[in-house]
C-alpha cells in the first residue's frame, strides 16, 4: 500500500510552494483511502479509531477451560472520542487507556455478533490494555481431554477464528478488513507447546512459556493458538509439520511434498511473503479440512491417508498464502474472493506437480459438489450469487461451494476466454498490487476491468457471475478422461455387464473411487449395493473420504449389511469435520431416519467443535 503522509512530506519539500492547499486537498483524499468496506459483521468504526498492532499476554487454565490475561492495542485516530471493539460472551474485567483504568461500555447482546466494546479516548491516547477472561461460551475455543487427542495422554486446545469468533476469545476489532500486527505471550502447562499463526517454538520450554511475534499485519480471523503434547519435524528450512508424537512420522510422510508445492506456487504467483510455511495436524474434532492461519496451517487428520492421496488439501492452504492471507476479503459479504481464487490456485499447483489430468479429476469433483449446492438452495436463488449479501444473518451461511466451486469455475471461465497467459500475468499483478490489502468485490470488479479486459480489449459477461445467481451459460465444461472410464465401468456393473469384484480391481486412485461411489445411481438391480461392499468393502474403508461418501451412499440405499451403521456411528463419535458429519447427518434426515441421527447427535455433540455443532443443531432442530 501507498504511504499518503510520505507523498505529501516529499511533495511539498520537492515544489516548497502551495503546500497548505495541497496538503489540505491530500488529506482529503487521504480520508477517502481510509475509507474502509461497510462491514455488518462488526460494531468497530474504523474510520474513527483503528488498532494497529495487539500485544496479548495470556495463560491457558487447562483445568478450569478458560484463558485469562490481556490484549493491549496501539491505537490510531484523530480526534476519535472513543474506540469500539467486539466481544462475545467475553468476561471484560478492566480498561486502560495510557496507563489510567476508565469505564467501558459494552452495547445490547446480539446472538450472531456479540456485543461492542466502546472505550472512551482522549486526542493523545495511544494504548488501550483490556483484560478479560473466556467463559464455557467462547465459541472459538476448544479444550479437548487427553481420549480426544491421539497419544490420550494429554489435553488439548485449539481456535478457529473464521469468520466472526476471534472476539469469543480475544476483545478485538473483528473485521477481516482490519489488518493488525502482533506479538503474544502466552502461558501453558509445562508439558505442552503452544504455537500460533506466527513465529513459532520448536520445541518444548522449561518454562511453559512461549512468545510470538506476526510481523506482517493479518486479519484478525487468521490470529491462531494451538496448545497440545506436539513436537515438529522439518521437511524443508522453510516447511514443516507439527503433531502428537504417535503421528509425527505419518505427517510428516503425508507432506513431504509440502517444499515442492511451495516452489509451485511461487512459480505462479510470485514469492511466498510469510517466510515460513509449516502445517499443525490436529485432533479430529477440528471443524474444518484445513484453516489456513498464516505461517501454520491448521489441519485435520482426516487427510492422512498414508498414501499422500488427500493433499490438495495443503495445496489448498498453502493457496491461501496469496488469496486470503496476502489479499483478504474486506467482508464476508466478498468470501469468493478468498475461496474462489483459493480452489483456482490449488488446481493449478496441483496441475504444476501431477499433471491437467489430475487437476481434471479434481475440477471434476469442485463440478459436482456445486451441481449438488445450486440444488440445495432450490429456494433461495440469492444465496447461489458470488457476492451476498449476509446482513442480518451469520457469515458462516455464506461459507458454502457457492464460493469456492462457483468461485472457481468463474475464474475458470476467465482463464479460458482470455487465455492462460493473460490470466496469470493479471493474477500475479493482482496479489503482487494488493499485497497486505484487503478487496471488495467492486473493487475487484473494477480492477480486473481495467487491468485485464479493457487493456487487452476483450470483452467478458462477468456480472452474470458474480451478481446473478445460478450457472451462467459461458460457463466451461470440465472433463476429465479418468473420470469418463470410470463412468463406463459404473454402467457396465449397474446392468450386470461386469461383476462387482472387476470394479474393486481397477487401478483407481482415490479420486477415481470417490467419483464411482458418488456416482451410484439411486435405482439398482436388488442385491447390486450388498454385493458391490462384499466384494470392496467400503464400509471399512480407512480413507476417510471414501467412508464418507460411502455412509451417504449407504444410507440412500437402505442398505444396513456389513456393519455399516456401527461403523456410520462410530465414524460420527470420532470425526468433528464439519463437511463430512453434515453430509451424513443430512442423508439421514433425508432419508427418515432423524430420530436415529438425533440419538446419536446427542453423544457425539460434546466431542465436537462449535462451529460444526451450530450447523448441526440447526440442521437436526435440536437445542441443548
Ligand atoms: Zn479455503
């Protein structure tokens, strides 16, 4: 970003003349360049008072489930009388601003947003220190105990920021286009680890106590802590994994290609900005695939395969260092521009290291999984737009395959109409330009208009895209050659032409068997499904993915052999990843089976994260 104090200094020493107009007319303009998104999400006004950097000095209380200490702001405003932050279900036990406690006042409780935090400030206030405790409520915590961990010998905890929970554990202006630098001590039980979405430790202390510091400003959504028994191994000086110890090896075999995916990236878009790129494999309760914290990736263990079959995953998050991390949606109205240059990203490193093919299959997958989104909001054609509009509602209703498949296959849809050359040339541009900013869609809009199209002349329906909803028609069709034998060899044992065994003894790889098992047509000849897992067993299957598209499948079918509803349950104990619990708990909804769903909801809820349980509990209709 464009310094606007140093432009006006060097201006008027440069012409001496007319500096108080001049400076009066830049301050104006300089007023407007700070004109930050309006952000629904967040009762900060940034445009009266901003925090620039946090300092957090903090102590996790295994035994009590809570963090206590203090977040500690510089600040910057002119004239502000007050600075707002946001808070949710936060114990705020004192304020001070330059040294000189005062009286807070936190607004009405809202259920989505939480409450404001407004402090009041003087002309000359720089520092405003807030100390505060979590509550059993913070919904971006989880304390896990050492049987949900995979060594069992210790506890664990774990945040995820995304999109609105950072203010459940820290007091802080949450606002992804608020931009923040910061440094964090923080205290833990002497037999555990504790890193974070920053410069991190290694190894274990003495003393139980770590310090970080995240010199380039991020999004207040990315600041990440996790607390656990981990130790690391490096797979390159600038990679590396973090796990329990009875995971480390199996990690850090999953990832080798972690370098390799990097000088990938880098290949296309330029530089990676955060020096170092390290993934943190968790308990599997965490919600989500990965959460691309920047410098440290937080992941689950579900992708660990054992034959590095599920690590677009990290491609995926690495992706993030650009799109997300580097260039951030300036509200969560504007996801897309974080998820669908993400998925694009990651096919294309995925492209750059295993070939079109593969990037292919994967595409082909995205395709499907948005056919399937567009179909569930049937009735709510707004919601299949790329830029939403969430006033009013929790932005995790937008954090869904209309962002990241329709996201892509728009980006998609550029890239072949204005030609791969062009494309990454604007991109690198793009991150290169917008390097530790944040975008609105218009101003994306606006910018690919000018930098892409009418430079080159080239004229592109993208309003259908991103402001209509559903498919438009320039849309390109993926095809993926794999894909098209798999589907011949579906057809052939759907009509008998093939035994079941000779589909378990292709040589698919996992994507190959999840495009099959998806695939399976709802009508079957009797006894087709039974002896399909007779002969491949995939109702005990370990790939994770394959397990989970094969319980849908089995729950449409009405099938309950082999086991399979011991092993759904089980599955359902054991997993919190949010995209595969949902998809099975919804299957058995749809399929008249919630009663059962709900009893075994009521037994797993407790071992999931809160993010996964409120999509849950709204799905199934159940409050606790
Ligand atoms: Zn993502």
């Amino acid at each position: 970003m464009i310094n606007f104090k140093s432009i006006v200094y060097t201006l008027c020493i440069f012409f001496m003349v007319s500096c108080v107009t001049e400076k009066k007319e830049t301050n104006e303009e300089m007023i407007k360049t700070n004109d930050y998104a309006e952000d629904s999400h967040s009762y900060a006004k940034p445009n009266e008072a901003v925090a620039k950097h946090l300092l957090l000095d903090i102590e996790v209380n295994f035994d009590q489930k809570i963090i206590t200490g203090s977040a500690t702001y510089t600040i910057e405003h002119e004239n502000a009388s007050s600075i707002v932050f946001d808070v949710k279900n936060l114990k705020i036990n004192r304020v001070v601003v330059d040294g000189k406690e005062v009286t807070f006042k936190l607004g009405e409780e809202n259920p989505i947003l939480g409450q404001s935090l407004t402090v009041p400030v003087k002309k000359d206030s720089k520092e405003v220190a807030i100390t505060y405790e979590t509550t059993a409520q913070t919904e971006a915590l989880q304390f896990l105990n050492p049987q949900q961990t995979a060594d069992k010998t210790h506890p664990f905890l774990l945040t995820q920021g995304q999109a609105i929970l950072t203010r459940t554990w820290i007091p802080i202006q949450d606002s992804p286009q608020l931009r923040l630098t910061y440094t964090a001590h923080v205290k833990v039980p002497k037999e555990l680890l504790a890193i974070m979405s920053a410069e991190n430790p290694k190894e274990k202390n003495d003393s139980g106590i770590y310090s970080f510091e995240m010199k380039q400003p991020i999004s207040p959504y990315l600041i990440a802590l996790a607390v656990g028994d981990l130790v690391y191994k490096e797979i390159s000086p600038r990679t590396g994994v973090y796990a329990e110890k009875s995971m480390i090896e199996k990690v850090h075999y999953e990832f080798a290609d972690m370098e390799k995916m990097v000088k990938a990236a880098e290949g296309l878009y330029g530089e990676y900005a955060w020096e170092q790129f390290d993934v943190v494999v968790l308990p599997p309760s965490f919600p989500f695939g990965g959460m691309e914290n920047p410098r440290l990736t937080f992941a689950t263990p579900t992708v660990i395969a054992g034959d590095r079959s599920l690590t677009s995953l990290v491609a995926h998050e690495l992706a993030h260092s650009w799109s997300g991390n580097l260039v951030t949606n300036a509200t969560w109205n504007d996801f897309w521009l974080n998820e669908g240059f993400t998925v694009y990203f990651e096919m294309r490193i995925m492209e750059a290291l295993y070939g079109k093919e593969y990037a292919n299959m994967l595409a082909s997958i995205s395709r499907q999984d948005l056919a399937e989104e567009i179909e569930n909001f049937h009735d709510q054609a707004e919601a299949t737009r790329l830029k939403l509009d969430l006033k009013g509602k929790n932005p995790d209703d937008g954090m869904n395959s209309i962002a990241y498949d329709k996201g892509y296959l728009f980006l998609r849809a550029l890239e072949e109409h204005v030609g791969r050359e062009k494309m990454d040339a604007f991109l690198k541009q793009y991150f290169t330009e917008h390097a530790f900013s944040t975008m609105t869609t218009e101003r994306f809009v606006n910018y690919m208009n000018e930098e892409l199209l009418l430079k080159n002349n080239i004229a592109f329906n993208y309003d259908k895209w991103i402001y209509k909803a559903g498919i438009p028609g320039n849309a390109v069709k993926i095809q993926s050659d794999k894909f098209e034998k798999v589907d011949k060899v579906l057809a052939d044992w759907r009509y008998k032409t093939i035994e079941a065994s000779e589909v378990c003894a292709q040589d698919w790889n996992i994507q190959q068997k999840i495009h099959f098992i998806r695939n399976i047509p709802e009508d079957l000849y009797d006894g087709l499904f039974e002896k399909l897992d007779a002969a491949c067993n995939y109702t005990h299957a370990t790939n994770s993915y394959i397990a989970m598209v094969w319980f849908e499948q089995a729950i449409n079918h009405d099938y309950h052999g082999n086991n399979v509803d011991e092993q759904i349950e089980n599955f359902l104990m054991n997993v919190g990843r949010r995209w595969y619990v949902s998809t099975i708990y919804k299957a058995l909804k749809r399929n008249n089976r919630l009663e059962e769903a709900k009893k075994i909801y009521a037994k797993a809820r407790p071992n999931y994260h809160s993010v996964t349980v409120n999509t849950i509990d709204e799905m199934l209709g159940v409050s606790y």
